[in-house]
C-alpha cells in the first residue's frame, strides 16, 4: 500500500519560526518532524511515499529527506499551489495512487502506535475508509468523531464543535480507496475558504463506509508551540527516539 503525507499550510500556530521554515522541518527529538511520519509509515511496511508540501518548501524537503533512500523506501514529492485544505492537497495524489487504497498522514502528528495493524484490518475490511481516533480533552480545537451507543460506527463527524457532542478526535491518520477523488471533487469551499476532508469522511458514512479505531498510545497534533513541545517530551522519553537514532 501506497503512503501520502501532508506537509504543506502556513503553520501560523507556530510563529515566528514558520516565518522563514516550514513548520514539519522544525525538530521533533534529534529529527525534523516529518521524519517520524516516514518513519511510521516505513516500519508498516509501505514502501511507497509522496509527500505533499508548498512550492517554497519543497527543495528544503528534496535536500533534507533526498530520494528516501536513508529509510529503504521511495520518496517523491509535489507542490500545492496554495493553502486550500486537507482535501485540496490530497487530490494532487490522485495519479501517485493510481487506483489503489492507501494511508494518508498529516505530518505534524506525532504519535506512538505502530500503523501496521490499522493498515492490516483496513487491507481486510470491505468499507473503503478508515480513520482513528483518540480521545483528548480539548475536542473543540478538532474534528471529532459521533460514536453510537454500542461504539461499532461513527454516526457523523463534526469540525471544532462549539458544543459538546464527542471527545473522540478525528487524527489525522486516514485510510482510503481512490473513490476518494471523485468526493473531493464534489466538494464545495468551506467558510474557512478550505476544501474540509471532515466534508469528504461524512460522504463515506453517509455510504456505510467508513469503519475506525482507537489509538492507544500517545498522539500530539504539534501544530502549535505548546503542544510540539509536548510531541518533544513524548519523543525523548519513547523508544522510537532510540529507534530514530538508527537512521
């Protein structure tokens, strides 16, 4: 299976520094913090990997992550125009994905769960989504997934809710078949001036299709100065900081 990430935005959470870098080369550990999404995905056995950043950055990451052979895998890389959503960046991965179902990854989550089982259930299932979800105290600065009564489905999925309706994040961990792009392609721009994947994941329910998991490790979105200096702490202290030395 096939891997895209996401690396592009204007990492506004995180000035100054995103003034003059892009946010995922700011070190995570020893490491900028793209690494541990490649590495992740690298680990889950995907060998395959677009990365997906701004016109600006992109040279940086060819210079940094070169071709993808320090990981044993292949990299390749394409530019966003502009800042125009989750969904807008994704449906430049149409022709690297080429029909086949894959895993999608914002690259400022940081997280401690290896992807290989999710990756595994989500080759196995017939539903042709998946995303995961964890459980955070602050579920109005997400996505956040409306589980039913017997936690088997999520019945909907609501952008930074103003009421409580769930604490069950929607990470930025996403697994999809290519309809995907013909969903996108459907979509209209948000208030937000955005093209919304919570609009694209909704589709796939509305269709009894979309199935999740729970992570059970740590996760940290560390899109702003706070919590990427959690996503530090988390690294010093786990062994994928040791397992990162390795590369």
């Amino acid at each position: 299976m096939k891997g895209v990430i996401l690396a592009g935005g204007s990492g506004t959470r995180l000035k100054p520094f995103t003034k003059i870098i892009n946010k995922h080369l700011l070190p995570v550990g020893p490491f900028p913090m793209l690494h541990w999404s490649i590495l992740k995905l690298k680990e889950a056995g995907v060998e395959e990997v677009l990365i997906i950043t701004n016109n600006e950055s992109i040279a940086h990451f060819q210079t940094m992550f070169g071709s993808g052979e320090s990981y044993q895998i292949n990299l390749s890389y394409k530019a966003q125009p502009h800042a125009g959503g989750i969904s807008h960046g994704l449906a430049l991965a149409k022709d690297f994905v080429n029909g086949e179902r894959f895993i999608l990854l914002l690259g400022d989550n940081i997280f401690e769960d290896s992807l290989k089982p999710y990756i595994q259930s989500f080759i196995s299932q017939k539903e042709s989504a998946k995303v995961l979800l964890k459980e955070v105290d602050d579920p109005e600065r997400y996505g956040v997934g409306v589980i039913d009564e017997d936690r088997r489905i999520i019945t909907s999925i609501v952008e930074k809710p103003t009421s409580f309706v769930s604490n069950f994040c929607v990470t930025g961990i996403y697994m999809y078949d290519s309809l995907v792009f013909s969903y996108i392609e459907k979509l209209t721009v948000s208030a937000r001036g955005e093209l919304e994947i919570t609009d694209v994941n909704n589709m796939y329910i509305a269709n009894d299709s979309l199935t999740y998991e729970m992570l059970d490790g740590w996760w940290v979105d560390a899109g702003t100065h706070e919590s990427l200096y959690e996503a530090n702490q988390f690294v010093y202290q786990s062994r994928d900081h040791r397992k990162g030395d390795e590369q």
